[in-house]
C-alpha cells in the first residue's frame, strides 16, 4: 500500500481566493456587478439579515473588493459598489499563483458586426452638465460606435467647462453637446438605462421599452469645490471611475447584441 508523505507547512492560497469562497461573499459580489446596491436591497436580493449582510459587505470591504459611498438622496443609505478593477488584478495575479502559464487577463470577445443592431444606452444623472455627457462619450468611442448612447437629466444645467477639459484630454470633444430632460427619451427604445446619481434614481420615470435599469452611485464632481480649478481633480477622478466601468460593461452590450440577433434569427426561420 502506498502512503504520502507531506514534508513542511502547507502552501495558504492566495487571500483573493479565501475571500470570495465563502457562498454568501460570492452571492454579494454577484449582486454588485451588476449595480450599485444600497445593503437593505442586498439583503433582500439574498434572502439574508441584514447584519450578517453588513458583516460580510465589510470583510469585502477590507478585502479591497467593494467600496461603500454615503448616498446622496438620502444620508441614512449607503450605496456598495464592486471594484472591478481590483477584482481583475486580483483574479489575474490568483491564476499566476496557481501556474505561470495560465493566461493573466480576461479573454476579449470578437467584434461584433456593424450589420447588427446596435445596444442603445442611456445615461441619467440630475443636471446631464458632467456624469452622464462623460460617460456617453466614453462608451461611444470604447465601443468604437457598437454601442449607442445618449444622456440626460432630471434638472438640466449648462453643460460644466471641466466635463469638457477631461474628455478633450482622452481625444473626445464634447463642448457642443447641449444638455438634455430626461422626459425627451421616455418614449424611445433603449436596451438600457444607467442611473448615475442617487437623487436622479429616486425620480427615474417608467420607459417605453422597459429596459434594463441599472444604478450606479458616482459622486457629483462640481460639488467638489468652489471654483472649477478646484474642483477638476474630482472631475478627473469621475472620468477615471466611469472608464473603469464603462470598460467592464462594453464586452456585456456586445454580447447582449449577438444573442439578441440569435434570438431574432432563431424566431424567424
């Protein structure tokens, strides 16, 4: 009979792994890609107390995976939100650990055809000057026009001079872009619509096309100071959240496309 003999401490797998191996850890990030959740809807959406929810929201937090930002709309809810950038820099650095040969960034999707309907998307924040022109810009032009989106506000404003700067200094210029009520696209088809304020999801109207409906808690970069030099590094900082996002979210609406198409053929034949 053959017997195995184990010299020395065992090899402790990397943190990443202990962290999100416990189910209900797992379910939480789950339920965070895809929006930002305030714990009293996490803890409906899992089934789950709300303080062992809490526990487990803040052993994550510790972990580096999920960030929590008082909500604007209302100072008694926070809202938690995926880091999905540490979350991939983790996962790449997990599969090295385990074999340096394992590929160390997610696999890319092949384009999707132009003759394909486009995935339209609708960016809402309260005064449509900053959040959402930023990030329909930004998915125009990291979809390379797969994607189709558009902005608007609950409140309009004029379109912010620092909203501006940030994208003239990622090559996009947005400073003709006129600022737009949310009411002009309740009637138009959208496949989603992308909540960037806490103040603009409590107000957000019923759609025609009932879309996907999606929140994500991203502050308000003109409340950041009194002046607009003081306050565009957190215009810079919004810019950077929402590449982040925006970079996570494209791949999604390629692939909504292709099964959408599919689905369609499928009906037709």
């Amino acid at each position: 009979m053959e017997s195995t003999v184990v010299t020395g401490d065992l090899e402790t797998p990397p943190g990443f792994v202990k962290l999100v191996a416990h189910p209900l850890r797992w379910c939480l990030l789950r339920e965070l890609t895809h929006g930002d959740r305030a714990v009293w809807e996490l803890t409906e959406r899992v089934g789950k107390p709300q303080n062992l929810v809490s526990y487990h929201l803040r052993r994550l937090r510790d972990g580096g995976l999920v960030q929590a930002r008082r909500s604007d709309a209302d100072q008694r809810d926070s809202y938690y939100a995926i880091d999905l950038l540490q979350c991939e820099q983790q996962l790449q650095a997990t599969g090295g650990a385990l074999h340096p040969a394992l590929m160390p960034a997610l696999p890319t999707r092949p384009d999707t055809p132009r003759t394909r309907p486009r995935q339209r998307v609708l960016f809402l924040c309260t005064g449509n000057s900053a959040r959402s022109q930023i990030a329909e810009a930004l998915v125009e032009r990291m979809s390379g026009g797969r994607v189709e989106a558009a902005s608007a506000g609950s409140h309009p404003k004029p379109l912010h001079p620092n909203a501006v700067r940030v994208m003239r200094k990622r090559g996009v210029d947005i400073s003709g872009n006129r600022t737009k009520h949310l009411d002009e696209f309740v009637t138009q088809r959208f496949d989603l619509v992308i909540t960037l304020c806490d103040r603009v999801r409590e107000v957000c109207p019923e759609f025609a096309s009932h879309p996907a409906l999606v929140h994500w808690s991203v502050p308000d970069p003109a409340r950041a100071g009194p002046t607009n030099r003081a306050s565009y590094p957190a215009f810079e900082r919004c810019a950077a959240e929402l590449e982040t996002r925006i970079r996570f979210l494209v791949p999604l609406l390629a692939e909504a496309s292709t099964v959408n198409t599919s689905r369609r053929s499928s009906h037709a034949e």
